[in-house]
C-alpha cells in the first residue's frame, strides 16, 4: 500500500473502533498518533533499505509482528497517564492497519513467501536493493491494486469529514481557545 491508502485504512479501523468503544468519532491527538503509526513501519524500513542499506528488504524490522509488539508494549508499560495509553492504541491501531493492508497484495496473489516479513527475522525476506523514493512513486502503475487504494483514500476521506475533520478540528479550536 501506498502512503495516503496506509492513512485511510488505519482512520477508517481507528473511526471504527472509537465509535464502537468508546460510543464517539475519533477526537485530538489520537488521530495523529493512528497516523503516524500507520506510516511508521515505511518510516524506518524504506530509509534503511533504499538510502542506507542496512536493512535486507522495504519490509523486514518495523514491518515484522516482533517489532511491532515490541514497540507497543514498552510504550504502554512506560506511559502512565489514561489519556497516554489513549494514544498508544490510536499508534497501535495505525501500526497494525499498516501490517494488514501490507498484506493484502500478497494475499490476493497469493504469495504467501512475500508475508515473510511478518516473523522477521526469523523468516527470510527478498533482498530489497536500493533505489531512490521518486524513482518508486514515478514508476508506479495502475493496477486493480492501485484503484482499490483510491477508493479506499477517498472513502477514508469522506469518513474524516462525516467525522468533523478530528485532528485539525482540534488544532483550529486551541488556536482559539489559546
């Protein structure tokens, strides 16, 4: 998945969950955190595959279900404040929004061997070679793939909005209040 589908899915299972939790749409920081955490996994994987080759493949440490676990499970156990851990599940639900719709393309073509990444680095993953982030994004295609991901950009952006543009709504009303 590409970038703006990442945030989409990830708003879309967070806005699903606040509503079914917690009886309410997303609101402040949290859709921040689901955002970043719903990149998070190409923020370190590609820099360290592509530009600095020290990783073997674009998803191999952050896209890996030890990482992730990892990773969320110190931060829950080091933040203390409810509001904090608010935060920690709006990364988690991101991050692992970003693990299922990484998964999708494998899935439906069935190469399971591609899925290798989720139990890195116990499991092997392809050598990922090095190339620059605008050769990637100049050389994409339109694929069956690519159309669910706009679809499913725009549906993630017309949820945001039913929702009351949370995160930026939020910001706008501090600048007020400040």
């Amino acid at each position: 998945m590409l970038p703006w589908g990442h945030a989409a899915f990830g708003y879309l299972l967070y806005s699903l969950y606040t509503r079914q939790r917690l009886g309410r749409p997303p609101i402040g920081l949290s859709v921040f955190a689901v955002g970043f955490g719903t990149q998070f996994p190409d923020l370190i994987d590609k820099p360290l595959t592509w530009t600095v080759p020290l990783l073997p493949y674009g998803r191999s440490l952050a896209h890996s279900l030890f990482t992730v676990t990892v990773l969320c499970a110190v931060l829950w156990i080091i933040v203390e404040h409810r509001d904090q851990r608010a935060l920690v599940i709006a990364f988690a639900v991101g991050y692992l929004s970003h693990l299922v719709g990484d998964m999708i393309g494998p899935l439906v073509s069935r190469d399971f061997l591609a899925l290798g990444y989720l139990f890195w680095p116990v499991t092997a993953v392809p050598e990922g070679g090095t190339q620059s982030f605008l050769t990637f994004f100049l050389t994409l295609e339109m694929t069956p793939l690519m159309v669910f991901e706009i679809v499913l950009t725009v549906l993630g952006a017309g949820v945001w909005m039913y929702d009351g543009l949370p995160g930026i709504k939020d910001l706008y009303e501090e600048q007020i209040d400040s």
